[in-house]
C-alpha cells in the first residue's frame, strides 16, 4: 500500500492565523496569494514528496485555473487538483481547457468538481438552479466532458445542458481525474456514476465509514470502483502537548461576538456536508476534541473543511491509518501557515509513514 497525499494552494492568501474560507469574513491573510509565493509552496510539497496540491474555487479567492496555471510553471512534478464550478462553464470549453492545461504541464492536472452548495453564491454568477438540480446538471457536464475526453464527438440534449457536434481537436493526455463530494443523495448518485475519486471531509472514522460504503454500494450498482479521499487541516508536532499548545492559539483570537456571529451564518447553510460539519461542534467553544486527535475548532470560526488532526507526529500516523484502515487512499491536508506547516507534516509525518511501508515518495519510487 502507498497512500497519496496532497498539499493545498492559499489562492485566497495566508497567514499564522486562521485564514477564513467560505463565510468566513475578513480574516488573516497577512500572506498575499502572489505567484511568487505561491510557487514557494508548491516548491515545498514537491520537495517534501506530495502528490498535488487542491487550489479552492468561489468568490473569496483567486480563480483556481489561471492561478495553478502560473505556479505550475515555478514547479516541476506537482499536480494541481483545480476547483471549479460547471455551473458557470460549459462542458466544452472545461474539456478544451483541461487538455490545453494536461499539454503545457505535461499531465499535472487534477479536476475537483465543486457543484456548490449556497445558492446566493451561485446566483453572483448566474446561476440559479436549486441545489440538486445543480447536481443533476454537474452529472451531464461530467458525462460530455468525458466523452469528448475519449475523442467522441458529442450531441447531447439533456435537462440542463445541451450541445450540438462538440469535438476537441486535440485530447488531454492523460485524461484528468475527476474529484466529487457532497452528502445529499443526489451527489452520491452523481459520484458513483461519474467520480474517479470521491472526497469527504473529516468527520470522526465512523461517519467516514458510512460514507464510503453508501458511495461503494451506488458504484457498485453502476458496475463501478471508486477511490475515496479525504479532506482534514493538521496541526503536528514534536509532542502532542506542543500541537494542543498551537490549536488553542489559532482560536484565541476569536472573541464570542466573532463566533456568535459565525454560528448564525453557518446555521444557514444549505450544504449538507456543511451541516454535518457544524453538528461536530454546534457553536460551541468547548469539547472540540470530537474524537482523539480529530478537533473541531477551524469549522467554528470559518466554513469548508472544518476539522484538524492534531497531536504528535506519531498519533498523526495513527489517525491517518484508521482512515486508511476504512479505506481511504488519499489524504488533502493544510496547516497555518501553508508554507512553514508542509515542511513539519513532510518532515515530521511523511517519513514516519514511509517507514512503515505506507507511502514512498512518488518521485522516487520508480528509481527505488
């Protein structure tokens, strides 16, 4: 087994502090997402033996597609897991795009299709569908992305979309995988059917479980296989004490105005996966250890991914292979601040993991 992890890409800026995401206001971002220094990140998860790097999608930050675009070129080897919404794109033009992108950076382009989950976001860029009709839509955007990605040339008539002889003249080489996520019924279906990759974020081991095995058993029923990934932030160190230590400083900024203030937005979340995220703490300061070394404080102050693991490097390791015990193969991690935290996960967590036989660097293992 060799387990694949990937870095993140701060296209909304970062900072020592918490950086806010969606819904998260003004935030920290002391560190501009400039090329420059976004490269520097990409330099150190290439270097630290990360797989990709996710760069987000949605108002508050960068476009994912023009930003990766210009620090794949300050790197050599990283793939970048763009983040875009097919709502606001046509199937044609994505797939024109990804195959221009797989060309200039020879093959390191991976697809995170975001559907969107807050339709006053949707509505900024014209899109005002309901949410499972978004996800139906994201379905027959996926199914003639792929098959122009094949070669066919395509007419397609569906509920939301139609395209009449769509044809690329020159196809991606390799065809980009595709990663999906969402809880609600409707985008399991849409994963199972169309995912190379389904991601989930942290929730406890047993809530993962669910997970995986309800998108397990819809693939299985469109006679296909998945591979599952899981997005978490990380707080390690040395000791475990040291790691509790940063945990609680990332929070100490926050006053109960600013989190009152956070509670109210994030109740109004249409986002299932949003919900789940706001059940493991309900607003509440206290008992965000929700299960050992899996803590609940980043989804208090800021929506997306909520959840950290936090502790030493060793209980790091053993979390990570709980979640591969239940079948996760790929890990997306992040730490505040990206740059400085890439080189104590690589350096701390990586080579623990190496030693036990479940991950070697991709770069090297095929000189090993």
């Amino acid at each position: 087994m060799s387990l694949t992890f990937h870095w993140f890409i701060p296209t909304n800026g970062d900072s020592r502090h918490l950086v806010g995401g969606p819904a998260a206001g003004a935030f920290a971002r002391d560190r501009p997402a400039s090329i420059p220094y976004l490269g520097m990140i990409a330099r150190a998860a290439e270097d630290m033996g990360f797989t990709g790097a996710l760069s987000p999608t949605g108002p508050w930050c960068e476009d994912a597609w023009l930003t990766t675009a210009m620090v794949a070129q300050h790197s050599e080897r990283l793939k970048f897991l763009v983040a875009f919404r097919p709502g606001i794109i046509s199937p044609m033009l994505a797939a024109q795009m990804a195959s221009t992108y797989q060309r200039h950076t020879q093959g390191r382009l991976l697809l995170n299709v975001v559907t969107g989950g807050e339709s006053h976001e949707q509505r900024a860029y014209g899109d005002f569908l309901g949410k499972d009709d978004r996800y139906r839509r994201s379905g027959e955007f996926l199914e003639i992305a792929k098959r122009l990605w094949q070669g066919e040339a395509v007419t397609f008539q569906g509920e939301h979309i139609q395209v009449e002889n769509a044809e690329l003249a020159r196809l991606p080489d390799p065809v980009p995988d595709v990663y999906f996520g969402g809880s609600s019924p409707v985008a399991g279906e849409i994963a199972a059917r169309h995912a190379d990759v389904y991601l989930t974020w942290g929730e406890p081991p047993h809530q993962v479980a669910e997970k995986i095995n309800w998108v397990k058993g819809l693939a299985e029923k469109e006679g296909r296989t998945l591979r599952f990934g899981i997005r978490l932030h990380c707080i390690t160190r040395d000791t475990s004490a040291q790691a509790w230590a940063e945990a609680d400083r990332l929070l100490s900024g926050f006053d109960e105005e600013t989190l009152r203030e956070m509670r109210e937005g994030l109740r109004q979340t249409e986002s299932l996966g949003q919900q789940r995220m706001f059940a493991l703490h309900n607003g509440n300061r206290e008992g965000l250890e929700i299960y050992p070394n899996l803590w609940a404080g980043i989804g208090l102050v800021r929506g997306g991914a909520g959840t950290a693991l936090v502790g030493s490097h060793d209980e790091v390791v053993d979390r990570i292979k709980e979640y591969a015990a239940l079948g996760i193969d790929e890990f997306i991690f992040s730490g505040f601040p990206l740059l400085e935290e890439v080189y104590t996960f690589g350096e701390g967590v990586l080579p623990r993991l190496a030693a036990q036989g479940l991950w070697q660097n991709p770069y090297t293992k095929a000189t090993a």
